[in-house]
C-alpha cells in the first residue's frame, strides 16, 4: 500500500513538472517583453505626439505597471481630458482618451454690484481655454468669495455649460447677487468697565446704521474681525489694563443671510499703575540721568503701553545721538498683582546689525509705488533705523493720500535682514468743494473748486477754483509736481485773475474794482529733516478802474495799471503729525517778497507764522498759533492789492476786512500795512459715534491790523487789539467737510464791520 503510494506522488510530481515546462514560455511572453508601439485614439485637436509628454513610458522599454499608472495620473492632471483609458492590446499599448471641450465664450448674467472685468478676473476663465468642471468650480468659489469682500454673503453662483459645435461650450454664470451682509448687531461679554457703546465706537468694524451708507465700516469682513481684536488690546493697555485679553470673537450669519451678529468675548483684569521704572544701559558714555529723562511715564501713573512703546523709541534716539546706531532696547514687564503696579526695567544693548532686504508696499490701488517710496528715508540694503522709519511713517500721512499707513517689520531670508512692509489704506484725493456765505459788504457769495491731490496716482496737485459774489471773482488753477524729475524738488505753475470790489453796499457813489491777471512759478526744496524752503516769481498786471470824484479819496489815487514783478522766498519747520487734522508738534515758518526787478510796483512784504499743537486727552487737541506781517513800499506807497485785510476766516467776529484802516465817510475798508493775529482753539469730541467726524471747538482770537500810505480827517486808523470768541463745529460728512463757526467780538471798534456766522462746505469724489 505504501508503495503504490509513492507511486503515484510521483506520477503526479512528473506531470506537474512537464505543465510547468510546456506553458511556462508562453506566460513569460505575457506578463513581460517589449512594447512594440504606443496608439492613441480618440484626438480631434490636441496633436497625439504632444501626448508623449505626459507618459512615463516609451517604444521599447519592458512593460511596466507603475509607469502606465504613472502615465494616466499626469494625463489626468493634465486637465486637457475629460476621459482616458491605458490598455495593452498584445505588444502595444492604447491609450484611448476623450478631450474636454474648449471654452467659446464666458459670460455673466445678473450682476451690477461688481462689473464683469472685476468678475472675470476673479473666475480666471477665458475664451479658447481649455473646459473642465473642476475650473468652473473654483471659478464659482473665487467669485464668492469677491462678493463676499464686498460684503454680499448671500450671493449664489450658478453655472450653466451651453454645448456648442466643433466640441465648444458656452460658460454662463447666472448670479444672484443679494443684498450687503451688513453688520446687525455687535455685542460684548465680560466688559464690566466701558460700556458695550465705548467699545463699539473704539473697534473698526460698526453696526449698520442709515448714515453709513457711503461707507463700508458696518460691512462684515472676517480680516476686519481680526484687526478689531488688536484695536481692543491697545484700546485696553493704554487705559491700565494691563492683564486685557479676547477671548473669543464670534461672527453668526442670521438665518435670512443678510446680516451678522458679532459677539466678543473679552477678560478685562485690573487695572494696574506703573512701579517702578528703570533705566538699565549696557553701552557707555551716556548719562543715565539723561536716559531717565527720556522714559515717558513716571512712577504712579496710569500703566499705559503706548508709553512705554514712545520710551524705546525716545531710548533708541538717545543711545542713537551718541552714536550707537543700532542699539536694542528690550523693556522687561513684571506684573504686581498683589499690589496693582507694574515694574518696568528698559534694558539697553549693543545691537547686532541689522540690514533691510527688501521694502514691499501693499494697499495701493491709484498711488503708484514710486510716489510711496519716495517718501521712504531708507531703501534696500540700508541698516535698519527706526528713527528714519517713523519719519518716513509720517511723510506718508502728511501727503493726505492715505486714511492708514502702516510699516511693519518682517524676518527677512537671514537672521541680520529684515523686510519692511508698507501697508497703506488710500483715501479719496479728489475734491469738490462748495462753500456759501453773506455779508452787508459782498452780499451773497458762492465758491466753487475742484481738486485732485494724486493726479493719475503720480502725485501730481491739480486744482481750478473759482468764487462768485455780488462785488467779486476769482479764477485759480494750479499744478504742483511734489517730486519734479524724480527728485525731491516740488515744482508748480499757477494762473488766476482776480476782481475785487471795495466799496461799500449803501454807498451812493460808483464801484471800484481791482482786477489781477497773472501768473506764478515756484520751486521748493528740503534743508533739512521736516525744514523746506520755497521760492517763487510772479508776473501780473493790476488795474483799478471805478473811482470817480465821489469815491473815496484814498482809493481815488489807486486808480491806473501797474506791473508786478516779484520774486519771493519761504522757509517751514514743520514736525505736526497729520498736517490736516493735527494733534501733536509744531510749525514755524517766515518769508520774504521784494517787487521791483521789471515791473512798475515796488515793495517789499515780510510774514511770519506759528503753530502748537498738543494732545491733552485722547479726542482732545489744544492749537496755539500765531500771525504776523509788514508790508512797505520802496519810494512808492503800497498799492491796495498788497495790503492786508484781517477778518472772516482769520479773526473770526469780523467780516473780511471789517478791522483795519477805513475811509469814515465812504465806510470803505481800505487794507492795512501790517497786521498780527493770535489764536487759542480746543477742539474735542461730542460724544457722538467716531466714525461720524464731529468735533466741536471753542477758540479766541485777537489781532489788529493797521498802517495806511497816507492821511486826512476821514482816515480811521486804530491799532487797538480785537478780540472775538466763539464755538464751531467741524464734520466729515460722507459728501465732505463742513464747517461752521460763530464768532462773538468782545473787543472792538464802531467803525469795525462784524459777522456773526461763518460757513463753507466741500464734498468729495
């Protein structure tokens, strides 16, 4: 039995062993060999030998299953195919594919809030591009999100793929653009010191209200949501709060999709006093009672981080003066909860130094690169300074292109690089501006002017104004190259024609008029950091026509045409941190006029002015400044259209020209040879929301202007100070500035002309 056994597990192993040997060539065929050829079925436009190169494989290699896997995936990324298959049919591989079609046309259905040249950039599909559904879903996606940046979060996109033939297709979007997703309610949890208005009013982003209209503040944006969460950091350390933090900030889309409802989270601690401050200096040769001078808060104030950021920069100048250039100052907070203080020691070292690698700019829609960077003290490859780059901070708010300006520093590819980031937020340059008044002299007067500070982005000043009134006109336009043939040289060219009337409304006798056509050149250029110099030329003739032997003596002997030729020079100091609505530093400026090269006048006028601006509380600026002037004639007497007229708008109370000298019996105001003018105003808040820019002052002014080329009994000519006080409101409106002002004379004459109320308005475009 065992023997039979075996016998047959052999017989079975044989034949086993002879299957194997007859079809074990034929499988190796199979499964290995060559490719022979490489067949692709299926093109109508992409050339089959462009196929190529998207495959792993070539004519003659061994088959290989990872590379013909390889092959589909790229043919599939490719984007070119909607469908393609790899098939081996003996020794050749097909590849039978199908193409997507290509794109005849892209259109837009039903949009108005954002135009198709915005919509299609955003889609990034063109005509002659090759179709996919997956690029029409990302086209979907980024033409959200554009409508959601413009605040439209219930906006929908439909596609819609027409077939055409020659395997073309139309791509239609069909959007629904719905309503803005405004801001509906902004709410806060844990704040037990400022109520839920103070901080709405401190943060960036506002609840939607009807005098929002023109602006885009009560528009949900998420990056708005974010930065409001810094904003309320600072808004808290510099009140004491020095343990401040958010918690969370929460954004619900209503159930209807248009509006947001935001609430805030915050964790507002104690608040805590400054301790003790030190001053603890690594570098020799500076007095240390000196960098103690320079720390910004003193021991019992209230902590406020914004001081201790001004104390570096004040350290950092200090340890710069004295040569140390790149000088670190790290301060070093400890927090005394126990007793409510916090100690802080300014720690001050050797710096390694540290270069700029690149300076980016950001934000900038109109304003070209060139008009930021020229603005810049510091350029690629200079050492970090951060002196430089706060000035430089300033020169761009001061052009007035901007709302923000913001300069960050970022690591740059090196530990001793860095790159500066200019973020800017651009305002509206242009301006249109309408202004209204009446006086017993002009009667009903009207303004007219139209402005643009940033010409084609360039930076160029451009502006045509013109006022009317019952006894005068005036036509100016001006162009100003701030930065001529890329240098910092402004450069600018005015024409104007003035008429001017000086006789008095009730008088009986005929009109007298002043009429100045000309023009003017002038350069201007820096001396130094925040001190620039200005000159000019100005050629112009002046006619005086209307005096009769009625009218007033005195003007009687204007009457004729006279040639102005003059040359005039200016130097400014000016370190105001926003030269529109400043809040901090000071102006002084003086200047010179001499006429009489060429021309048939001749004179010479001197002026000075001068200014302080202080920030007592935040919201809170008190203004100082100052006036005065001489003019004097050079073997002539001045003639009228050089003298000075004080009133209006400078010495408020008073009409222009109320003060001064004046021919009593035609009551006409006759200009004066020298004049001062002394300003005290406090402007502050109303309590009303922020974002509204309403602020109220109280202001006095005091001056007087007198001196007149000649005498006689009429002659009125009193050098008595006048002084006026008074309350005004100023407000930008979503169509402009407005201004309003009522002077009250305190001091004055019986022969000075007063105005109560003055007024003037612009709107922007």
């Amino acid at each position: 039995m065992r023997i039979l056994t075996v016998m047959l597990l052999g017989a079975a192993l044989l034949a086993g062993v002879a299957q194997a040997t007859s079809v074990g060539p034929a499988t190796a065929q199979a499964r290995g060999g060559t490719i022979r050829n490489i067949v692709v079925e299926g093109t109508r436009r992409i050339d089959p030998q462009s196929i190529a190169g998207y495959l792993a494989i070539e004519q003659g290699e061994p088959f290989d299953q990872a590379k013909i896997d390889a092959s589909l995936k790229s043919l599939f990324a490719s984007g070119l195919f909607r469908d393609v298959s790899i098939r081996r049919r003996g020794r050749d591989i097909v590849i039978r594919i199908v193409e997507n079609p290509i794109v005849n046309r892209v259109a837009f259905e039903g949009n108005s809030k954002i135009d198709n040249d915005d919509l299609n950039s955003a889609a990034n599909i063109s005509p002659r591009s090759v179709f996919s559904r997956a690029r029409v879903e990302e086209a979907v996606r980024r033409m959200l999100g554009a409508y959601r940046a413009a605040g439209r979060y219930a906006a929908s996109v439909t596609p819609k793929v027409i077939p055409r033939s020659q395997n073309r297709v139309d791509v239609v979007f069909e959007i629904d653009e719905g309503a803005k997703t405004l801001v509906r309610r902004i709410s806060f949890i844990g704040n037990v010191n400022y109520s839920d208005g103070t901080l709405r009013d401190a943060i960036i982003t506002k609840e939607t209200a009807f005098w929002r209209f023109l602006g885009q503040s009560d528009i949900y944006d998420p990056a708005k949501l974010e930065a409001d969460k810094e904003v309320l950091r600072r808004f808290y350390l510099d009140r004491g709060f020095a343990e401040f933090q958010v918690l969370s900030a929460v954004a619900e889309l209503a159930p209807d999709r248009e509006g947001f409802f935001i609430t805030i989270t915050v964790r507002e601690g104690a608040r805590f006093r400054f301790g003790k401050l030190t001053v603890d200096s690594r570098l020799r040769r500076i007095d240390s009672g000196q960098l103690t001078a320079a720390v910004k808060a003193q021991t019992g104030d209230r902590y406020n981080a914004d001081k201790i950021e001004r104390s570096i920069v004040a350290l950092t100048d200090v340890a710069g003066t004295h040569g140390y250039a790149f000088a670190r100052v790290s301060p070093q907070v400890k927090l005394n909860s126990g007793k409510g203080t916090v100690d802080v020691t300014f720690t001050i070292e050797r710096g390694r130094r540290v270069f700029i690698e690149r300076i980016e700019v950001l934000g900038n829609v109109r304003t070209r690169d060139s008009v930021i960077r020229r603005e810049i003290l510091v350029s690629e490859g200079d050492a970090f300074n951060t002196t430089k780059i706060g000035q430089s901070r300033r020169r761009l708010v001061n052009t007035g292109y901007f709302e923000s300006v913001n300069i960050e520093r970022k690591e740059g590819s090196e530990p001793d690089r860095v790159r500066l980031v200019i973020v800017v937020v651009e305002r509206a340059t242009g301006q249109l501006s309408l202004g209204g008044g009446f006086s017993t002299r002009d009667g009903p007067l009207a303004q007219l002017g139209i402005q643009e500070s940033n010409f084609l982005g360039r930076g160029y000043d451009v502006r045509l104004s013109g006022q009317l009134s019952l006894r005068s006109s005036q036509i100016d336009a001006s162009f100003t190259d701030r930065h001529f043939l890329g240098r910092d040289v402004s450069f600018g060219a005015d024409l104007f024609r003035v008429t001017r009337g000086f006789q008095d409304n009730f008088s009986q006798s005929s009109d007298i008029e002043v009429e100045s056509l000309g023009g003017r050149v002038r350069f201007g250029y820096p001396l130094a950091e925040d001190v620039r110099q200005s000159m000019f030329y100005e050629l112009s003739n002046r006619r005086v026509t209307g005096a009769t032997s009625q009218s007033s003596v005195f003007l009687q002997n204007e009457s004729g045409s006279s040639t102005k030729s003059a040359v005039g020079s200016n130097i400014t100091w000016d370190t105001r941190d926003n030269r529109f609505e400043p809040t901090d530093g000071f102006v002084v400026g003086g200047g010179l006029t001499a006429a009489g090269l060429g021309g048939t006048e001749r004179f010479y006028k001197l002026s000075a002015e001068a200014g302080h601006w202080t920030s007592l509380t935040p919201g809170l600026v008190l203004a100082l400044s100052g006036e005065v002037g001489h003019v004097g004639g050079i073997g002539q007497n001045v003639r009228l259209g050089e003298r000075f007229f004080l009133g209006g708008g400078r010495l408020r109370g008073f009409e222009f020209g109320g003060v001064g000298p004046r021919d009593r019996d035609e009551n006409v105001s006759l200009g004066a040879k020298n004049f001062w003018l002394m300003t005290a105003e406090l402007s502050f808040p109303l309590g009303l929301p922020k974002e509204l820019g309403i602020k109220g002052r109280v202001f006095t002014d005091t001056g007087s202007a007198f001196g007149f080329d000649g005498s006689g009994p009429a002659l009125i000519d009193n050098a008595t100070p006048r002084i006026s006080a008074g309350a005004g409101l100023s407000w930008r409106s979503p169509l402009g500035p407005l201004r309003l002002d009522f002077g009250f004379p305190i001091v004055s004459q019986s022969h000075d002309r007063r105005r109560l109320f003055n007024f003037s308005f612009g709107t922007r475009f």
